[in-house]
C-alpha cells in the first residue's frame, strides 16, 4: 500500500478509505502480503481525475460501477470533459504588480487587488508574491478602461460582484431549460456510453448558444436602455427647450401681428403660423433668429422650429415610446 501511494500520490489513509466505500477493488492476497496492480494505480487516478472535475464521491462510484459493469467510462468522461472543459477560446496570462499599476494609471490600491483576488479576477501565484495568474485577460482590459474612464477599482470590482450574481442566475436558468428538454432523457439513469457520447455531441452543438443568446439580448437591452437612460437625464434640457419654444411662438405671434401680410413668406399657410400676442420671445432669441433670417421671415421660421420640434417628437414616440417598446396611447401625444 505504500509503494501505491507513492506512485500515485494519494496517502495511505485516503486509500484505505476508497477501499472502505468499494471505489477501489481489493488487492490480491499472496500470503500475509497484499498486492496491488497497475489497474490500481490507473482506478485512483481516474477518481483524482473525477474528483478534480467536482464529482462526489458518491457519485464516482457510481460511474465505476458502470465501468465495471462493463458499460465502458469513455462516453461518460467524454461528456464530462465537454461540460466541465473551458467555454472559451480565451487564454489565461500572467501580470506582475508592476505590470499591474502601469495598467490602471499607476494606481497600487491593496484594496482592489484584495477583491479581485476574492472574484478570480487576479490569481497569486505560489512562490511568486509580486506576480498573478489572469484567467480572463480580457476581464482585466475591461476593468483598466473603466479605470481609466474614471470609475473608481473598488466600484469597478463591486459592479462585476453584483454583474456575477445576475449572470449566475441566468446561466442556471438556461441550464434548466435546457436539460428540461433536452437532457433529462440522459440524466435519469446511468447512461449507457452511446447516450453518453450522444449527449456529448448535444453539449457542443448546444454550448456556443448561450452566449449567441446573450449577446443579442445584451445589445438589445443595452440600445433600450441606452435610450431611455439618454432621454431622462436629458428631461431637463428639454424642458429648458420646450419653454424656449413657448418664447419663440408668442415673439413669432408678436412679429406677425407687426409684419401682417410682410411675415408670411410664399407658400406658408396662415395657419401655420402662432396667434398673435400669446407668447413673449427673450431679447436675445429674437435678435438671434433676426440675424440669422432677416426682420421679415422670423415669424415664419420660428414657426417651422416650432412643427419640426412636434413631428419629431412624434416619431420619437412612435420608435421608441414612452416605455422602450410601446407605443404612444390613441390620443396622446409625445413630448
């Protein structure tokens, strides 16, 4: 037994305990000696190989069993090694400290670093104090552009906190849903190493889905909410402008009640125009829009601003609506 766990790393106390729950077979018994083999030897490597994968122990014995059995381990490690092996194409790197600070403007915040040490962000590596293993690098470039934007790194690790969180979720729930329709035929009983390999093929077919999936929704919702974000911390200008407008049509009015017939250039209908005296234009406004037209066509182009403003206002409405996705009620108007 020591010489087993010598060659394959396990302790005797750990092999004593595979024994125990029947994951090991027993040795042969040549007198008051016990034999092991290479078969030994290759068992507790694929239980090192399925416990580093995260499979239970409970769980192992029941895949040897199948082994065993003679129902074969090749569909189903196949099948493993399809969902637990890495779902991107990325690389992982490595950055030292130094490399670290000339990323993020210099900064040498312990803070940041202890958090994205906690996230997985920045892995230490043993024996190397001033160096770290990047497992995303382009996780990493996406933290030092914010930085550099001007989001502090202690808001930036708390974002992809709580981004995490969020994503967890929807993986698990497409992972449901997946497996409610298409995997439950081969998780509800050992499956044999066809259902296994075939299982396999549907991982691969299957697994760049979720992020097609994401990825469209994601530009989606962010062109939505981009929107809708635009348009409320823009609330304020536009009210500034509606009122302005208000100045415009009562200055247009006034002009049009001096100008008559003069104001009113060919091809304009008089009903396009504001009634006389309803609103007053600020002295600055109206001796802008007299320099850029002339005296005679302030009314006229005060007016037309006045309809463009409406229409557009109106498609506004009709594209995007007041919520993002709806369109304006019968009778309501935008803006």
């Amino acid at each position: 037994m020591e010489a087993l766990a010598h060659h394959s790393g396990a302790t005797v106390r750990t092999i004593r305990a595979y024994q125990d729950r029947g994951l090991l077979p027993k040795p042969e018994r040549r007198g008051r000696a016990n034999v092991y083999r290479d078969t030994h030897l290759e068992r507790l490597h694929q239980i090192a190989g399925l416990l580093d994968r995260g499979y239970t122990l409970a769980s192992i014995k029941e895949l040897l069993d199948a082994w065993d059995t003679g129902r074969g381990l090749g569909g189903v490690l196949g099948l493993v090694a399809e969902v637990t092996g890495p779902w991107s194409d990325e690389e992982a790197g490595r950055i030292t400290r130094a490399e670290l600070g000339e990323r993020f403007g210099g900064a040498q915040d312990d803070d940041a670093i202890e958090e994205a040490v906690k996230l997985g962000v920045l892995v230490r590596v043993p024996d190397a104090p001033e160096e770290f293993l990047v497992p995303s690098p382009q996780e990493l470039a996406v933290a030092a552009e914010l930085h550099a934007a001007g989001v502090p790194l202690l808001a930036i690790t708390g974002h992809l906190r709580e981004l995490r969180t969020k994503v967890e979720h929807i993986a698990g729930r497409f992972l449901d849903f997946t497996t409610e329709h298409v995997f439950q035929q081969y998780l509800d009983h050992p499956p044999t190493e066809e259902e296994a390999t075939e299982a396999a093929s549907l991982v691969r077919r299957l697994r760049p889905l979720a992020q097609q999936a994401i990825d469209v929704e994601l530009a989606r919702a962010m062109r939505t909410m981009a929107t809708r974000h635009l348009r409320r911390h823009l609330d304020a200008e536009v009210v500034d402008a509606g009122a302005a407008d208000a100045e415009a049509v009562e200055a247009a009015g006034a002009v049009g009640a001096m100008a008559a017939e003069e104001a009113v250039p060919a091809g304009i209908p008089d009903h396009s125009l504001p009634r006389p005296g309803s609103v007053r234009l600020p002295d600055r406004t109206f001796r802008a829009v007299e320099a850029l037209v002339g005296p005679e066509n302030v009314a006229a182009f005060v007016a037309a601003a006045v309809e463009r403003e409406v229409q557009a206002r109106t498609m506004d409405a009709l594209v995007i609506g007041p919520e993002a996705g709806q369109t304006p009620e019968a009778g309501e108007t935008a803006g």
